[in-house]
C-alpha cells in the first residue's frame, strides 16, 4: 500500500538523486580544475562549461533540504543539528564556491584568480566528499537516542565505512566531472579530459567495490535486501563496469550515461536500504528515525503533494531546455566574456 | 557565553548579512528588467549599455545573497532543532515551495539571461530577466508567508505536541503577509533606486563620458525612488496600524509607551529606565499616537505593564518585555531613513523635472553617501521586527529559549560563529572591492588594459565587456 509518506521518502530520493546527477559533474569540474586547465584562457573554459547550470544544480540540494522539513520536520531537526560541525563545513564551502564563479572574472590580478581558483577547488572537493561521509553515515547508523536526538560526538562521523563513503563520492564525482568535460571541451583540454577518465575510472571502480564489501560487514543493508537484493543494486554494479568498458574505448557519450545511471541506482539502492527509515539508530533499532514517526502531518503531506506535482515537471522543463541551449562544446572560439 | 546567547547571535549575523543583499536583488532585478524592456522597444543602445551596467551589479550582488541563502535553509535545523519539530508541519512548507517555485526559477534563468545574450533570441532573453526579478520576489513572499506565522500564528492546531497545520489557505492569507510583503517588496525598490541615484550622482559629478547613460539611469531611479519611497511609507504605516492589533506589545516598545493612554501620546525623544519601566525624560505629542493607530482621535494603545499582566495571566509567569530600548530606537532609525530617502527621491525627481541635474553638484556628492541609508533602514526593521518579538520566537506558541538544538553545544557554536564571521567579513571586503571598481568603471569599454602579470596566452579582448 503506497501511502503519502512513502511517496515523500521517494519524492526526497528523488531531489537527492536529481542532486547527485546534476552536481555530480559539477562538483567534478571544479575538482578538476587546477590538474586539467594549464592557463588563465583555459581555466575560464573549463569554467564556462558549468557556467550556465551550476546555480540551478545547486537548488536540487536546497529543495531537498526544503522538502524534508515540509514532510519530515523530524528528519530534518535531527540530520542537520546532529550532523552539524560537518554541514557548516559544508556551508562554508558551498558558500566560497558559489562566490567563485561570479567573482573569478571580475578582476585581472593574478593573484586574485588564483585564489578564487582554489576556492572553486575545495569548493567543489570538500562537499563532494563530505555527501559521501554523510550517505555512510545514515547507511551504518548513528547513535540516536529515544528523543531523536543524535547523541553521538564529531569523530564517532568519521568512521572508516563513512570515510571510504566519502572518498567514494570523491571519485564519482571527479570521474564523472571528467566524462562531462571530454564531451564539452576541444582540443589539449579534451584530450587531458579522456586521460583523467582512464586514470579515475579505476580508483572509483575499487573504491566502489570496496565499500560494497565493508558494507557487507558493518551495514544491515544485505540482510535487508536479502540474498538476491533484486535488479536494481545488481544493475548498479554492472552500469559502473559498462561505464568503465566505453571509457576504455573512447565512447564517452555513452560513458556518461552509463556513469549517470551507476550514480542513479547506487542512490536508489542506499534509498532502499534505508527504507522505510530515515536515519537509523545505532543504539537501538526502534529508536530509528523512520518515514511515519518523522514525518509531517497527512494535512500537509497532502498539500505539498499537489505543490509537488504542479511545479517538479515545470522545472524539469526549463533546466532542460537550460543545458538544450548551451549544448555546444566550449572552446577558444566561443564567446567567454563573462 | 551560553549555546543559546551564541546561537541568537549566528543567527541574527546570518541572517542580517543575508538581507544586505536581498532587498537590492528585489529591486534592482526589476528596475534592470525595465531597462532591457526599453532597449528591446527602442533598439536604443544607451538602454543595452545601461542594462548591462547595472546587470553585472546586479549580478555580482546576486551571487552574494545565493550563497548566504543557503545558510538560511539549512540553520533552522542545524541551530533550532527544537523549532523545527514544534513548527516543520507548517514552517518547512512555505520553505519547500520557495524552493521549489522559486529558487530553481531565479538560478536557472539568470544563467541563461547571463549566458544567453548571443544564444536567446531578443525577445526570449528579454523574458529571462522578467523571470529573474519574478523568481526573487516570489521567493520574498514565500520566506515572509512563513515568517508571518512566526508574528502572527494561522490556521493551525496544537497536536501531538506540535503546531499542525489545519488550512493552507489560511496560512498563504495570513492577513500579516498582506502587509509584510508589500512593505519588503517596495524596501526593495527604495534600495535599488538609491543604489541607482548613488552611482549615477557619482558619475554625472565626474563628468564621465557617459554621461548620457548615467542621466536615463538618473531619471529612472529617480521615479522608481518616488514611487518606492511613497508606497513603502503607506504600507509601512498600515503595517503599524495591524501590529496595534495583534502585536501590541512590539508597539508599545516601539514607543517605550509604559502605561496604556487613551488617546496615546506618541513620543518624539523619550530617556527611558527599562528596569523599573519607566520615563526618565520624554518629550511626547499628546493624542498623536492614537491617531496614527486607528486614524482618530479616540481609542486605547496598551501600554508594556499592562500587557506584562496580561500575558502573564494567558501564558503563565514570565517576562514578557521585549528590549525596550533597542525596539523604540530601531523603529526610529528606520522610520526617520524612510522619510529622508523620501525627500532625496522627491528632489532628485524635482531636479530631474526642471532640468538641473548637472547643476546640483552639492546634492549629488550627497547622494552618494545616501546609498548608505536603505541599508540602514533595511536592517533596523528586521531588528525591530524580530527582537520585539521576543521573548517568542513563535508569538504567543513558543519561546526563543525552548527552539534551540540541545545537541549543538557552545564549543560548536563558537567554531561556527567565528567561521561565518570571518568568511563573511572577507567575503563583503571583496564584494565592495567588486562593486566600487565597476561603478566607477561605467558603462564604457574597460579602462585599457595594463600590461599586469598576466599569465601568458591572455588576449585582453576576450575578457572585456
């Protein structure tokens, strides 16, 4: 029986997942800003090919953030006053990154640039793997007490499993960043794009496989999807190795998708995992946050539905048509004024 | 200090470096929105100069307030846990929607008005900045329909240990928002028209060579001042004359009225002694205050002491005084900024109708520190409307002290304070570095290129415009 709350809890998967694909290549770019772009000229090319979309993949994590409140004020409470010396630095980085940008170009002095160059850098870095330390987090559990509240420290966060969650996102991001930036760049920086896939293609793929073993000893992940965990999980394994197998042979178009889609299903299997909890307790299993004791009343369940289905196809719309208009590569030759 | 001290002081940090850039983002985003409408009209290029000037301000003022909202959504439950859970059945709504009807709005067609100058057809780029202006002020009346139900708490219930909403209607037509919004969204265009006049004053006195660009931006401005002006006093009176009926306390301090008067007078200079609650000195208009409060003669304004007892018989013992000091003195600072940003517009508009401008070079130099007064006025507002609130944070449901997150220590707090501070400091200093260079530069070409450091390959074209 699909009820309100299980439409929210994927409604939420959905703003997450729509997050990690969007800024996943985003986070990527900047990632790879310092080792790909030799000079001021190409610095500003490798920029421009986020230039447009950028700000409109970061209101995905926003609305996400919006939407838990709405449907799960609990959820909300609890993650983000537990998890909070890691969402400040967090903060902070989203902040310097998205001053970057508009602000790079604005003055001429070197040091200037290289500065916000570096901003851009851990920007992009910090959060892209501390999503990954957080995902661990709520996947492994912490220590949640039976008020909801998190009564764990700082450190018990940076746990090996969520440690190699975070490196995991890291390498996701920065391969997929590189996948995207070989298809809309030409020439060297095309060129260094393809050699950054083949070198982090690797990596990512053993971290991955890495963490699917811890997980198989400090998670209740397997004994929740059971032996056979369906066809999702299984086809997130064999998408990562498909994106590997084109990377290797230079389709990259067909590599991206293929990333994407690993970035899609692994999301979607941690979702699945985790359901119908939200963030479980590492003290005592009925003390875990779940989609009914954290959620919204029905009343408002309802109401943010109908806002839901009005305004998620509208904006799926436009960031379409967004990134249909700035579909050509970007190079020497295009317009880089801004 | 303690956790909740240090976490009221984040957040009104937070919160009040937020609102320095958003009220130019409402404002300016239409006022830029208008220029290009003329030029797409016209084909006249002092239009595209002029939007394009005032466009990459606009943007770089944008940037700031993106990123310090981000802040916003996420400090409710980093900071106010406890908040979160007694009002996130009605409070995260209003949040979600902004988000969703708002934030993907604004981000996603400023990438492609700023992107999209060669890529758009006219008329297609035209709409992406209408859509900019609409998707900021769409996002204003969201984050204010939540913020009213913090003044003045609708359609919900007290349930399963928390505010329920009951009537999303009701909240989306708290008759709060009817006069909060309109009094933000016209804030906003006083302080973009300021900004403007400001900029332009400095040019025009200058003499620059683009003079002819800086006198239309003078111009408009200064009939956008006037309008902005004028309505923000009309609404902001109307906004006081609500408040008498459903927060007479934040009245009462605004007026350090002890006692309640029937008719009230209203005070002009008053040395108060806020312990014993009492006047040390006081100069006051007898009667005045009743009128402006119901536009006659007759009629009560509670006083503090009066409405202390009363609350104290509704909510139980407690003190129930907001800082009475800092609200009459805030209520002042920005109603007296109101008035004299009203009389610079009316002149300038007065000058600008007879013609003499150019002329007024005393008036202009003063103009450009008057820049200053919106923030000011922008500010002091939301000081008052939030500290004379207290001790709720939810008037009449819930106190400040019950919000905070009891998980956050003051360790924490202390890290991120300092954190935000300094990044913020460092932030604004390049900011201002940014927007003072490219007022000064004008609508012009860049000044020509000096041979700097630059790394080779630069071709100084490229970065121009």
């Amino acid at each position: 029986m699909i009820d309100l709350n299980i439409i929210w809890f994927i409604l939420v998967a959905v703003l997450f997942i729509g997050f990690f694909v969007l800024e996943g290549f985003d986070y990527g770019v900047g990632i790879l800003l310092p080792f790909l772009a030799k000079n001021d000229q190409e610095r500003r090319i490798v920029i421009n090919t986020i230039g447009p979309f950028w700000d409109g993949n970061e209101v995905w994590i926003l609305t996400a953030g919006g939407a838990i409140f709405a449907a799960f004020p609990h959820w909300y409470a609890t993650m983000f006053s537990g998890f909070y010396l890691p969402l400040v630095l967090m903060l902070f980085a989203l902040i310097v990154r998205g001053v970057a940008f508009e602000f790079r170009s604005k003055d001429r002095h070197p040091t200037w640039r290289s500065v916000w160059d570096w901003a851009l850098f851990a920007g992009s870095a910090v959060p892209a793997l501390l999503w990954g330390v957080a995902l661990g987090n709520l996947l492994r559990g912490v220590p949640i007490d039976q008020n909801m509240t998190y009564v764990g420290g700082f450190f018990n966060l940076l746990n090996p499993f969520a440690l190699l969650g975070g490196l995991l996102s890291l390498s996701i991001f920065t391969l997929q960043g590189a996948i995207f930036l070989s298809l809309k760049t030409e020439e060297q920086i095309m060129e260094r794009a393809v050699a950054a896939t083949k070198k982090v293609g690797p990596v990512a793929t053993v971290i991955v496989f890495l963490f699917v073993i811890l997980g198989y000893f400090l998670t209740d992940a397997f004994t929740r999807l059971g032996v056979n965990p369906g066809l999702i999980p299984i086809a997130a394994g064999g998408v990562l190795l498909a994106a590997g197998w084109f990377i290797h042979q230079s389709r990259l178009g067909w590599a991206f998708i293929m990333n994407t889609l690993a970035i899609v299903f692994s999301m979607i299997t941690i979702f699945m995992s985790l359901f119908p909890r939200v963030i479980v307790s590492s003290l005592n299993p009925d003390w875990s946050l779940t989609i009914y004791n954290a959620s919204s009343s029905p009343y408002t369940l309802k109401v943010m539905s109908i806002v839901a289905l009005i305004f998620v196809p509208i904006v799926l719309l436009y960031q379409g048509w967004t990134y249909w208009v700035f579909r050509e590569r970007v190079g020497r030759h295009s317009a880089l004024e801004y | 200090m303690d956790a909740l001290t240090l976490a009221r002081w984040q957040f009104a940090i937070t919160t009040t470096y937020h609102f320095f850039f958003v009220p130019l983002t409402l404002g300016l985003s239409i006022l830029v929105a208008i220029m290009q409408t003329v030029y797409y009209r016209t084909g006249d290029e002092t239009y595209k100069r002029m939007t394009k000037f005032w466009g990459k301000l606009f943007v770089i003022n944008f940037a700031m307030g993106v990123v310090t909202g981000i802040v916003q959504e996420f400090q409710f439950g980093m900071n106010w846990s406890e908040y979160s859970r007694f009002v996130g059945d009605i409070f995260g709504a209003p949040l979600a929607i902004e988000a969703l009807m708002a934030f993907f709005i604004e981000s996603t067609f400023l990438g492609l008005w700023i992107f999209g100058w060669e890529k758009l057809s006219r008329g297609v780029h035209l709409a992406t900045i209408w859509l900019v202006a609409l998707g900021s002020n769409i996002s204003a009346l969201w984050i204010l329909i939540a913020n009213s139900f913090m003044q003045e708490p609708v359609g919900f219930t007290l349930r399963n240990g928390r505010a329920e909403m009951t009537d999303f209607l009701a909240l989306v037509t708290n008759p709060h928002i009817f006069v909060q919004f309109p009094h933000v969204f016209t804030s906003g265009i006083v302080t973009a028209s300021l900004f403007v006049l400001a900029i332009s004053a400095y040019h025009l006195l200058r003499k620059t060579d683009q003079l002819g660009d800086f006198r239309r931006s003078f111009q408009m401005a200064a009939i956008y001042g006037v309008i902005g002006t004028i309505s923000v006093m009309v609404v902001g009176h109307s906004q006081a004359q609500h408040l008498v009926e459903v927060q007479p306390m934040k009245i009462a301090a605004a007026e350090a009225l002890w006692q309640s008067e029937a008719p009230a007078a209203m005070s002009l200079l008053t040395i108060g002694n806020e312990p014993e609650r009492r006047d040390v000195f006081a100069i006051k208009v007898p009667g005045l205050l009743t009128v402006l409060a119901y536009n006659s003669f007759q009629g009560e304004v509670k006083g503090i002491r009066d409405l202390q007892a009363e609350y104290e018989q509704l909510y139980g013992p407690g003190d129930y005084v907001p800082p009475v000091a800092v609200s009459y003195w805030t209520f002042r600072i920005m109603v007296g900024a109101g008035i004299v940003m009203a009389l610079l517009a009316l002149y300038a508009l007065y000058l600008v109708l007879r013609d003499r401008v150019d002329r007024s070079p005393r008036f202009l130099s003063l103009l450009g520190w008057a820049v200053l007064l919106p923030y000011i006025a922008n500010t002091s507002g939301w000081f008052f409307t939030e500290i004379a609130r207290q001790p709720w944070i939810v008037f009449g449901l819930q106190k400040t002290a019950d919000a905070v997150s009891p998980t956050v220590t003051a360790g924490m707090l202390l890290f991120s304070l300092i954190g935000f501070t300094v990044l913020y400091g460092a932030l604004m200093a390049a900011d201002v570095y940014l927007l003072v260079k490219f007022a000064r530069q004008g609508t012009g070409s860049q000044a020509p290129a000096k041979p700097q450091t630059a790394p080779a390959g630069l071709a100084a074209g490229i970065y121009s415009k």
